[in-house]
C-alpha cells in the first residue's frame, strides 16, 4: 500500500423513535456528499429524522477531529445505513371488544466519514 492516508471516523446511534423506511429517504439525500453539503441539505429538510442524522453527522465530524484529520471540511460521506431497530408494540382498543395492534419503529443509524 501507498503512503496514502486513509481516513475514517465513525458515529452510531441505537434506537432512534422514528422508522427506517422515512429516515431512509432523508439518507439517500446526503449519502456521498462532501460534510458541508450535507449539512447544509439536513439543515433545510423539514423532516424529523433529518435533526438526528445532522446531529450524528456532527458528531462524526467530531470523531474525525478528535482523530487529528488533516481536514474535516475535505470528509465525504461515504457509508450512511439505516437498520431497524426493535419494534415497540402496542394495542389500540377499539369496538366489540377488540383490538388493533401498533407498531411503533425504531431505527439504529452508522454514519462514516471517509
């Protein structure tokens, strides 16, 4: 191998009460992007997974700092997964005496910045 500097950082965050399918959509809008075009795309998207995936891009960007990066603003976005998470599951009453089941979504997001 070259003496070519391969930079990563990382972030993870577990658990996120909003669903995989919708946080999806919000990812595929910034995978690839250089840092501050992604953030300036999450920071005009009116939608909720879009104020976590910015805040967990702003701490990757942090893990690339605090890994002594030759330059941060120069990082790309290069692997952003959303995965389901665990599924809280609830019932909603309703007539006769029965119910209807909810399933409230949880998603795990990993960001790496190249």
């Amino acid at each position: 191998m070259s003496n070519e500097l391969i930079m990563e950082a990382k972030a993870i965050l577990k658990y996120v009460r909003t669903s995989p399918r919708k946080t999806r959509l919000v990812a595929d809008m910034v995978r690839g992007k250089k840092v501050n075009d992604a953030l300036n795309i999450l920071a005009f998207t009116n939608k909720k997974p879009a104020k976590v995936i910015k805040k967990l891009l702003e701490s990757a960007m942090a893990n690339a700092e605090e890994k002594k990066a030759e330059d941060v603003d120069s990082l790309t976005v290069s692997k952003l997964t959303v995965d389901g998470g665990p599924v809280w599951k609830r019932q909603l009453p309703r007539g006769r005496g029965r119910v209807t089941p909810i399933k409230k979504r949880t998603s795990n997001i990993t960001i790496v910045l190249k």
